[in-house]
C-alpha cells in the first residue's frame, strides 16, 4: 500500500485534557501527519497546542479550529508565533468563522459580516507574522503596533469554508482549507472555487493543500461502525443549527436532509434511514478495518491531501488506540522510509 498522509482531530464534546493530548502521542507513534483541535466552549486549544508541541517531536499541529470572534488577530497572532517557536516549526493556524450560536452566544460579539472579518483578520495576522505594524482597521486613529517577537511570515495559516465566497477567500489569502461536512464528491469543486481565489491574488496556479475533517467510526461489526457514523451525521444536522444543513442542501441534498431530520424528530435518534445513506459515503469513514480503509482512500482518490479523521468524544484509551491502528497501514511506507 503506498504512502497517504492522514490526520487526526477529535470532536469538540470530548473535553478530557490527557485523553485530547493522548491522541497526538498516540497518533506521532502510529505515523500520523497531523493533529489538528478545534477550539468551540471548552479549553483554550492554544493552551493544549503548547501541551502536545511538548509532548511530540514530529507531527503537525494546527488549530483546526480558531474562531475569529473570540481573540484580536494581535493576540492570534501572538499565539501562533509562540506556538510556531514552542512546536519548532510544525504549527499551523486554522481560523474559521465557526457559528453565530458560538460567536455571540460564548463570546458575546455581533456575528456579522464572516467573510468580511475574515479577510481582515487574515490580513491583519499576516502582517503581524511578518514583522510588520498592524493595518488598523477599527482603532485608525492609534498608533499601529507590532509584535516584539522574531518575524514568522512562513507560517501556514489554514481557513475553514464551507460557502462559496468563503472557499474563494480561501484561495486568495490562505496555505489550506480545512473543509468539514463537505461532500467528497464536491472537493474538486472546492479546488475549482480555491483556484478563483488565487486568480483574484495573481497566481491562478497556486495550489492550497486541502484537510478535510471527515468523522471516523471503525468497529468488527459493519452495522456498528455504521450507526456511530450515523449519529455524527445525524448529530450535526439535528443539534448544531441551520450551517451544514444549508451548506449540504446547496450542494444537492435536500432531501437526505429532510429525511434524517424527519428520522430524529420528535426526538434525537442518532438515525440516518436508507434514503439518506449517501451522506453517509460522502461524509464519513466506517466499517470494519478494511471497509474504513478503503473508504479513507477515496478521500485522497478525490483530492483530500490530507483528511483528518474525526474522533467520537469519550473513546477509551483502546478504543483510541484500535481506530487509529486501523489506518495505520496507509503510513507504513514513511516508518519504513
């Protein structure tokens, strides 16, 4: 089997300190490429970035990840400096625009104009990475400063883009996207949306690396791992507001939409029923070993360069150790290297 970078994240509900920086040992010894954290209403992922940049040697670390409402770009900046310094060089900073619910609701900010915010926090982080004073944008009438650290302009910096314009902003300003719940049959349009972004910066032909987080659920028995991926599925098109339900029925899925949410009501049922399996196969990774194998590889078959595999919260530590073993096979190539 030839070599597949593959990374690792795990859903924001698991809130275990050891068990979230036991995944990135266990994933470096495994031969993993990445983990990446998102960060949403439990702990300062900065704060275990710094821990697992301590307890590894080898592997990426990224924010996978960082709201643009809950810090400045000066303290993001500041963050992905230090952790860029503390990680020798293996951190990269994923921003998102996460939900309104989180932004207004925990850090009590107007979620208004994403994409605007984006563009200029973005810009606002670059320059500070760089060396350079901050373009004020809000506060002109202060004096713009810069950061009192060596200048790390080299630093990937990631977005999250589910939207269109979104996904063209990425192409423009950004190193990667970090795509979650997007279909894998649409990836190649995504590089297509990514490619007119980078037209828009003058060099069409520069090419972002592309990180879908994709939920995993690997078990010896089919119709187990099918029901865990089934309650992914089922959990953020019923509980975490109307985004991904409106960004997969944009792209073709209303009515696998519609039946899962008919299938969960009145009441949360974990089910995704037949008519709705295809948001199975184009959003998840599950089955047996094998099955999960082979389905991890149509990700890269489809143009992921670097899929993230998703973790349940509240895995034991075997169970942790079994899911990501089972794609180990895919990173033998670099252990024997």
């Amino acid at each position: 089997m030839s070599r597949a970078p593959v990374g690792v994240s795990v859903m924001p509900l698991e809130n275990r300190r050891e068990a979230l920086v036991g995944v990135a040992t266990t994933a470096e010894r495994l031969g993993y490429d990445g983990f990446f954290l998102p960060e949403t209403w439990a702990h300062d992922v900065t704060v275990l970035m710094a821990e697992a940049a301590l307890r590894t040697e080898r592997i990426t670390l990224g924010s996978g990840i960082l709201g643009i409402w809950g810090r400045s770009p000066g303290t993001l900046a500041m963050a992905a400096s230090t952790l860029g310094a503390l990680s020798a060089g293996r951190f990269v900073l994923g921003l998102g625009a996460s939900t309104s619910q989180l932004g207004e609701g925990l850090h009590d900010v107007p979620f208004v104009a994403p994409i605007a915010r984006m563009r200029r926090t973005v810009m606002q982080v670059r320059a500070l990475l760089r060396g350079e004073r901050i373009p004020l944008a809000v506060a002109t009438g202060a004096r713009p400063l810069k950061l009192n650290l060596a200048p790390a302009a080299e630093l990937p910096i990631f977005l999250a883009a589910l939207t269109d314009e979104s996904v063209r902003l990425a192409g423009e300003l950004a190193d990667g996207w970090l795509p979650f719940l997007y279909p894998r049959r649409c990836l190649e349009e995504g590089r297509a949306l990514l490619r007119e972004g980078a037209a828009r910066a003058g060099d069409a032909e520069r090419r972002l690396a592309i990180y879908p987080t994709v939920p995993a659920v690997v078990a010896d028995d089919a119709a187990e791992a099918r029901a865990g991926a089934a309650w992914f599925v089922s959990f953020y098109l019923t509980t975490m507001g109307p985004l991904y339900r409106r960004s997969l029925a944009r792209q073709g899925f209303g009515r696998e939409i519609d039946a899962v949410i008919a299938a969960n009501t009145p009441r949360f049922a974990a089910a995704v029923p037949p008519e709705a399996e295809t948001l199975l196969e184009e959003l998840t990774v599950f089955g047996t070993p094998d099955e999960a194998r082979a389905r991890l590889a149509r990700w890269h078959a489809a143009g992921a360069d670097m899929p993230l595999v998703f973790l349940r919260p509240n895995l034991t530590p075997e169970e942790i150790e079994r899911t990501l073993s089972t794609f180990a096979p895919m990173l033998e190539s670099r252990e024997r290297s």
